[in-house]
C-alpha cells in the first residue's frame, strides 16, 4: 500500500465513522433517552456494540500501525466517557487484533533470520497475539525451551509519521483540539514514543533492564531475551504461562482455588493489585522510567499468582526532575497543605499563576480523590470510583482555564498512571496502598 492510499484509507475509515456515528446518535435521541439504551444493552448482557465503532475497528485494525495505536488508547479511558457500545467495541483492539497469515510475515522473519530453522526446531503458523506493530508467534528452541517470537510489520516508520498526520488533520476538522492551541510538542512526543516502540532492539534492552532490576522481587517475572535471535525486527523471549490480566480479570472468582491454578480469589486480586501498583513505583521513583501502555494485554498473571511484564516497547525515560516533581507532588497531597500543593504544580507546569480560582480548586480536589488509596492503610478500589470522581472536576478545569496542550514529557506517563488506576478499580480488590508507596517518598532518585 503506498502512503497516499493509506492516507486515504484512514480518512475513508474515519469519514465513515463520524457518519454512522452521527446516524446512531439521531436514532437514539429519537428512539428514547441514553439512559434506556444502555439499560437495554446490559439487560442482553453488553452484546450491543455501536455499528460505529465497530467500523472504526475494522478500518484501524487493518491498517495497523499508528493509526490502530491511537485506537487502543482511546479504548484505555473510562466507559462512561465513551457513546454506549464504543468502549466494547474498541477493547477489541488491545486483545482481538487481527493476526496477518504466516505467509505474510514469515519473509520478513527471514530476512532478519536467514536460517531461522536451524535455531526454531518448532514454530506454530497461528499467531497467538497481535499487535498494532506486529504479531508473536510461539516456538521452540533446539535446546527445548519454549520461546515467544515478535515478528514486526513492514514500513511502520513510514506509516507512524503519516497516520499522526492525518489524524491530528481529521481532529483539527472536528474541533476536537482548540485551533489556537500549540500542540506541536505533544504530537513530537506521540511520534517519537511510537517510534521508539516499533525499534525491537531497544526493546530488548528495556527487557534486560527490567529483569534485572526485578530479579529479586517474589511476585513479578520478565522474561529473558534469546539475544543471538533477537534484531531490529524480530525479537525472541522466553515463553511464559500464564493468563492474559484482562482475560484473569474477566474469570470467575474461585474462593478457596488452590495456588497452582490461575484463578482469582480476593486474595489473588489484591496480590496482583499490589503488584501492579509496586511495578508502577519502582518504574517512576526508582528506574527512572515507565513502560508507558497500561493495556491489560502486555501483563500475565502466572499459575503461582506473580505478575509477568511483557511489551516495553513503549518505554519512557523520564527526566530526574519530572521524577523528583511527582515526588514532591505525592509528599505535598499526603502530607502538606493546600499552598504546598499549589506550588508544585505550578512548578510542573500543571497549573498557572494566572488560572481562575475556581479551576486551581478542581485541580487540588481531583489531586485529593486521586491520592485518596495513600492516605490510611486498607484501601478498597472496588467501590472507590475514583475516575469517575474526577471526571466531573476534570470538566470544571478546563472550563475554567481553556483546554490546553500538558507539558509532553507528561503525556504518556499519565496514560499509564490513569491505566493502573483503571486497572485496580477493575480488579476491584482492598489493600494496602500506603504501603506500596510509603517507601518511596522518604528519599530522592540517586
């Protein structure tokens, strides 16, 4: 496909979309109130997915690349932000890519692997996973063990630079970011994160880093990298067993379930819960970076109930003053006033001297049900809401001090802190939060 094609393609995809989008809008408003539908759609238990969307889906998951990225990261926000049946059609994204035919991609492992036969004794045709960058496909070494090849998809540079164009175009027309606003930054930092995630050999090197550094915690796993298999576009782990965290979070509870199985009991839940929430720490205060796709797919939850970190891609590093910014912000929230709040996040660049009264307050506030799970000890997410808490706040601020681009270095570590914290509602257990974070606000980053 040649970049004009594609580029038609996605605003052929997009067009579409805004059209069928509108229809079932109309058809809503004259057929009963939001509220009927959605009542109706949970009575045939969630079945009912917006003929929209699942357009949108279709188109973004055949073109791939960049432009089905951004699909899955507006598939990470809370339901309720979403037009009834969106958020259920869009999840497909992260966890029902379609997979492209051996035939396609095994030239491309080739290339990379001239004598990729010689290594991988086994390799099963069907791909497991994929991805918006490319698909994984399970084997077996000539020593026998168990491995998870990475095969990349052609042209993504090319196709990154072009979809983030295109779309920023299509959310100009739409109004959908203000046209006096410089958002050139925040588009920079999008490209350069995509980027950086299609290049496999940093991506290797992300995956050394945070096994040793994980080497000694009891509850999380990253697998090792077979390096003399692994290149710019391919890359080969060691297998892991283990449950997909959406697929984990979506089985029954099992009280009482023996330790070697992957179920979930409550406390399983907090187990995980309390992982998740430890990676997410260690990551900003202690690595100096994140693995910034909180998409459930790119964790497992093994037999033995650890929690396995696939995916780092997508790994920022972060500069030591945002780091030592947000350790200040989370010391302030938790243990100093108003006034000490304020200040840090003018000093991040969060807030201005100049915003209204009225919006410095919805920041402080949504700050305060954010940190709500650090204030005592056991907290329960389950009931908490705290998203949805904050999302009325969150409207007050921007109309109060005009939606405006986030300082870029931001962007993607706040998509994973409000991933986690959409993840720990989900998993809905009751732990001790405090806990987990309390180490990590006695000192500064060495």
């Amino acid at each position: 496909m040649t970049q004009k094609n594609r580029t038609l393609s996605l605003l052929r995809t997009l067009g579409s979309t805004a059209v069928r989008a509108g229809a079932e809008a109309l058809k809503n408003q004259l057929s009963g109130n939001a509220s009927k539908n959605a009542a109706g759609a949970a009575a045939l238990g969630g079945l009912e997915m917006s003929q929209a969307a699942l357009r949108l889906v279709r188109g973004l998951d055949e073109l791939k690349g960049a432009a089905m990225k951004m699909g899955q990261l507006l598939s990470l926000v809370d339901d309720t932000m979403l037009p009834q049946g969106w958020k259920q059609a869009l999840v497909t994204l992260q966890s029902q890519a379609t997979a492209k035919p051996f035939a396609e991609v095994e030239p491309l492992l080739r290339a990379e692997l001239p004598h990729y036969e010689k290594h991988l004794v086994s390799l099963e045709p069907e791909a497991l996973h994929a991805a918006s960058i490319g698909q994984v496909h399970r084997g077996v070494l000539a020593n026998g063990t168990r491995v998870a090849v990475k095969i990349r998809y052609p042209d993504l540079e090319k196709w990154v630079r072009s979809d983030i164009v295109s779309l920023r175009r299509m959310l100009r027309l739409a109004n959908a970011i203000p046209s006096d606003g410089d958002f050139d930054a925040v588009f920079a930092q999008v490209e350069k994160i995509f980027l950086q995630e299609i290049d496999f050999a940093q991506e290797a090197a992300n995956y050394v880093l945070y096994r040793e550094h994980f080497a000694s915690d009891p509850g999380v796993v990253v697998p090792r990298v077979i390096a003399e298999l692994s290149t710019r576009n391919v890359l080969v782990t060691e297998w892991v067993d283990g449950l997909g965290l959406d697929a984990w979070m979506s089985t029954p509870s099992q009280e009482g379930a023996t330790p070697s199985t992957v179920t979930r009991t409550a406390e399983s839940r907090a187990a995980v819960s309390a992982h998740i929430l430890r990676v997410l720490f260690e990551e900003l205060f202690v690595l100096g970076r994140v693995q910034s796709d909180p998409n459930p797919a790119n964790f497992l939850v093994t037999p033995e109930g650890k929690l396995a970190l696939l995916d780092f891609g997508a790994t920022q590093a972060l500069p030591l003053a945002l780091v030592e910014g947000y350790r200040a912000l989370s010391r302030a929230c938790l243990q100093g006033t108003k006034p000490d709040i304020l200040a840090v996040s003018e000093d991040m660049g969060f807030l201005k001297p100049s915003d209204s009264q009225a919006g410095r307050d919805a920041f402080v506030s949504m700050l305060a049900i954010a940190t709500e799970p650090f204030e005592h000890g056991e907290f329960d997410f389950g009931t908490a809401k705290l998203v949805a808490r904050m999302r009325g706040l969150g409207v007050t601020f921007v109309r109060e001090v005009g939606f405006r681009p986030p300082p870029p270095e931001i962007v993607f570590l706040n998509r994973r802190i409000l991933g986690t914290q959409l993840t720990l509602e989900r998993l809905a257990a009751s732990f001790d939060a405090r806990r987990v974070l309390q180490p990590h606000l006695l000192n500064s980053t060495p």
